[in-house]
C-alpha cells in the first residue's frame, strides 16, 4: 500500500495548477474522428464490423464523463441544537481518469465534518465526488478539491476527506501490481489540530476500505 498523506491547503495551491475545466460543450463528432484515426495508426481498420460505431460510442462517453452535474447547489438545513458531533460520510465510490496515461481510477472517498448548527444533505457528498471526478485527474488534487468545495459549503475548516484509489496505471501497465492502493488524506480545522478527532476519522474511514 502506498501511502501518501496531502500537504497544507497553500502548498498544494502553489504547486498544483488549476485543474482544467473546459469553457466550451465537446465537439463529439471532433472527437469520433479523431478515434477513427487512432484506430487506424493502431492498425486496425475501422470499417470491420466490430469497430463501426466505436468512435461514435467512444465520443458519446468522453462527453458524459467530462460533464458530471454541477456540485455548486448546497443543500444545508439549520439544525440549531447539533454542533460537535462528527458527522461521516463513507462508501461513495467515483471513477475517475489519471491525467498522466488517460486510465481509469476508482476512487472510495470517506468525507467528514463537525456541524455547527447547520448540516449538509447527505447525497451532496456524493455529487460533489462525482463532480470533481469528472475531468482529468490526479488522485491528490482531487482530494484537496472535494475538501475545499465541503469547506466553502459548511462555511468552516472542519473537513475531512479520505481517498483510497486503485489506478489501472499502475495495475494493468509499468509496475503492474495490482494490489497498489494509494490512500490520500485532507485534514482541515479541528480534523489537523485534534489528534483524537483525527485518529476517529481515519479510524472510520479504515473501516470502510476494508469492508469493500
Ligand atoms: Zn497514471
């Protein structure tokens, strides 16, 4: 298990660029074409009947898979009397696509806070992953960007986000073990400064992984 625990807010921001989000809708049939002759210089004919609506099928996924729904509604509800009780989120699994070989990544994302008069709907977590998921990724980026959307929704530090991934590019290519997992680790506000809080979460969010 390869382990790797995701620096301060500030110099992952300074080291990381921002992430690419595309300004305009994909052009599918662009990217049909393209495939088609990709599939050629891979040497193989487009016309065979197997591959006929490959490059259709092909561009039809990249679309959806670069248009995830948009993560920025919060759904928040007042619940005056709860503050301190940690509140955890586990089980939600996301696919992804590593930037640097364009393979797929599963991503079991465990995410936690500690309300303060206000909670968060619960299925938002999940579309926030989902949201930032959907794009060009590196398992460290997304991590610090699905903590930071929780913390500007919550309005406060508290956030916790756990990432375990397993990444096709380092099970099917290069090294190929397969049993590489890659855990990343976001720890925010009372999460960073309270060791018992901290250990409670990861604790948690262990509990999880193994249980999948
Ligand atoms: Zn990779």
């Amino acid at each position: 298990m390869t382990t790797s625990v995701a620096r301060s807010e500030a110099a992952l921001s300074a080291a990381v660029p921002a992430p690419g989000r595309r300004a305009t809708a994909i052009n599918t049939s662009r990217v049909a074409d393209l495939i088609t002759q990709l599939i050629v210089e891979l040497g193989e004919d487009p016309a065979r009947e197997g591959l006929v609506g490959t490059p259709d099928r092909v561009a039809a996924w990249w679309s959806a898979f670069l248009s995830p729904d948009d993560a920025s509604t919060a759904t928040c509800f007042t619940e005056s009397q709860l503050n301190g009780q940690l509140v955890i989120v586990g089980g939600m699994s996301v696919w992804s696509l590593c930037e640097h070989h364009m393979l797929p990544m599963n991503l079991q994302v465990t995410a936690g806070y500690v309300p303060d008069g206000e909670v968060m709907g619960l299925s938002k977590f999940g579309r926030i992953a989902q949201h930032f998921a959907g794009q060009l990724q590196v398992q460290e980026r997304f991590t610090r960007q699905v903590a930071e959307h929780l913390t500007d929704v919550i309005g406060r530090e508290d956030v916790a986000v756990a990432v375990r991934g397993v990444h096709l590019c380092m099970s099917m290519r290069g090294v190929r073990m397969e049993a590489a997992r890659t855990t990343t680790a976001h720890m925010g506000g009372r999460f960073k400064s309270d060791p018992m809080l901290n250990q409670q979460f990861l604790t948690f969010a262990a509990a999880q992984w193994n249980a999948t």
